[in-house]
C-alpha cells in the first residue's frame, strides 16, 4: 500500500522551530513528527511513503533517505512548484499513486494520534465507497467545521462550517484513506479538499466518515504541540509504560533518552520529554516540558509549559513559563524571567521577558 503525506507547508505557527528545520523533522516526544506517522504506516502494511513538499526540501530528503534504508520501504519526494493547496497534490502524485489500483493513505503532516490504519483499511473496503475520512470528537465544534453524517452506516451527509447550533461534534482530523477514482475529481491547481472535493463527493454519497478512538492532537502551534505531548504520554503510559523513566524525582509521565544526564534533587514532571545529550544540572524543577537534543539546564532553574529548542542554554535560577518557545542555540541568562516569550534561534538573552512577546 501507498501513503502520501502533505508536508508542503512553512510550518510559520510552529516558528521559531521551524526556523531551523522543517516541521516535520521538529522532534515531537524525541522523535521527528513524521516519524511518528511513517513508523505507524510501515506497521499497518505500507510499502511506499510519498511526502508532497515544497519548503526546505532537501533537508526532508536527507532525512528520508536515512530513514528509507532503516525501514526498509520507498520514500518519494512530490515537489510542488508552487503551493496546491490540499488537494492539488493528489493531482501532482498522481502517476505515483495509480500503479496499482489499491487504495491509498493520505495524512496532514500535523496530526498525532493512536493511529487507525488497519481499521481505515477494513472499514473502506467495507463501504466500497470512493473516501473514507477520520474524525474525531471535540468539545467546542462551534470553532471547527464539523462532519454530519449518518451514525450507522458512516456515509457523510455534509459539512458545516463553525456551526453555532449543535449539528454535530465530530471533526475531520486529517487521515483519509481513498480509492484511485477520486483522483479523476481533482485538477493540477491550487484546490482545497476539504472545501471544493469532499462537499462534492458527499453529495454523491462517495465518502465516509470513520470514527477514531483515542487521542487526537494537530500539533502545528506551541501550545498544542505541549497538548499532544501530555496526550501522547498517557497513551505510552496505557501502552509502552516501559519507555517512561521512574525514580526519585520524577513525577508521572516522563520521556527520557538514555544519553541525558540529570543532576541531583531535581523536580521533574508530570508530563516532560527530555531529548538526548540534554543535561539537567542539580535542583531543576521541569513540568509540562519539551527539551530538546543537546540543551542545558543550569541548576535551580525552573520550567513549565515551555520548549526548549535544541542546543539551547538556561541559566541558573531562571523562570520559564506560559508556552515560552526558546529556537535552536539560545542562551538565557541567569536569573531572568520568560513568561510566554517566544525566541529566535541564536539569540542571548539578558533581560526578561514579563509579557508575551517575540524577541527577534
């Protein structure tokens, strides 16, 4: 089977990690968030991954073609000249995706969850249909374009965009899995599926909708991306609780690479990923944390709801809350405060940052 993942994006809510690396190859849980996703596919049976890309491709390619040898499957590259859209390259992909003329996975890029594959599998061939889409419940549907459609059967009756009288809860969560025909529906142009494809082929009662059990998270913005890593902790808690680190100091869910070294009387968690070759000095307190490959912690600092990106410095008895975002190699001095700074790689540091804001 084939899977394409559209990775065309410039990842800009993510900045100022996607400054230094593509969103896909931004480590989510120390391990890149395509990874996550291929790792699934190659589980469930696909031999043949294609990325849909445009920025920063040759960096994605790198990684790919490691990742290729490692796995032991395909990986194409679909470049886009200029951007498709969301559909447009289904279109550019398209010789790619009918070499045969099974169905094929097609996968946003800032998806994380329990990934359904096999079931997507069964439950299209089941319907016969031309689309399957997952979706997922939300609390809040009035911020979202939700997904009607009928409860037994699953056929989609149609789409309504941030409804503000209950219609439904259910979203589209950006895994689909098609039949070649619906490739006959899109044209090589900018074209959205979820707003010019889908409507069409509901109407002609083609596509249906899957309902996805577990968590769900679209990690493409800082504060997300912190929710997905809380989310994504307790499903490894539920499955792998092997992969948690435990001991003195560490408080429910904590991800640790075995090449981290932490110090004494530290503090850390719940819900903390610490990346490799990070050190952690002595008396450091980490809750609801990402800190990334490489990165310093001087001691007696203290973090919540924060990324650190990689090679980064945190002085001694610094403050660090409210979904800061420090880029690649930055130096914070010590004894300063962050409350929701978000900083660009390379910087220093040397004064707080009591409000929010972007220090260029």
């Amino acid at each position: 089977m084939k899977a394409l993942i559209l990775v065309g994006g410039y990842g800009t809510r993510l900045r100022p990690l996607t400054l230094s690396v593509p969103k896909p190859l931004v480590d989510f849980c120390n391990k890149p968030i395509l990874l996550h996703q291929v790792e699934a596919l190659v589980k469930a049976g696909v031999t043949h991954v294609i990325l849909a890309v445009s920025y920063m491709s040759d960096m994605l390619e790198k990684e790919m073609k490691e990742q290729e040898k490692r796995l032991g499957i395909r990986i194409s590259m679909s470049h886009e000249k200029e951007p498709l859209g969301t559909a447009g390259p289904l279109a550019l992909a398209r010789e790619l995706l009918t070499e045969n003329s099974e169905p094929f996975f097609v996968l946003n890029s800032d998806v994380i969850c329990d990934f359904p594959f096999e079931d997507m599998v069964r439950f299209h061939k089941h319907h016969g249909k031309e689309g399957t889409i997952v979706v997922t419940k939300v609390e809040e549907p009035s911020k979202y374009g939700v997904v009607v459609y009928e409860t037994e059967s699953g056929q989609i009756q149609r789409f309504v965009e941030k409804p503000q009288v209950f219609v439904s809860n259910k979203i589209n969560s950006g895994l689909y899995i098609f039949s070649p025909a619906v490739l006959d529906r899109i044209q090589l142009r900018p074209t959205s599926i979820e707003k010019e494809i889908f409507p069409a082929m509901a109407q002609e009662g083609q596509l249906y909708a899957m309902e996805l059990q577990g968590f769900w998270m679209d990690i493409g913005q800082p504060k997300d991306f912190l929710t997905g890593m809380c989310m994504y902790l307790q499903s490894v808690r539920q499955k792998h609780p092997e992969w948690l680190h435990a001991g003195p100091g560490f408080i429910g869910n904590v991800l640790v690479d075995p090449t981290a070294k932490i110090g004494q009387n530290c503090s850390i968690g719940p819900n903390v990923t610490i990346g490799p070759g990070v050190t952690v000095e002595d008396g450091v307190r980490i809750k609801r944390c990402t800190v990334m490959k490489g990165s310093r912690l001087h001691s007696h600092s203290w973090l919540e709801s924060s990324i650190v990106g990689w090679s980064s410095s945190v002085g001694q008895w610094v403050r660090m809350e409210n979904v800061t975002v420090l880029g690649e190699d930055v130096i914070v001095n010590d004894e300063l405060y962050l409350n929701g700074a978000n900083v660009l790689p390379h910087k220093c540091i040397s004064e707080s940052v009591p409000e929010p804001r972007i220090i260029m």
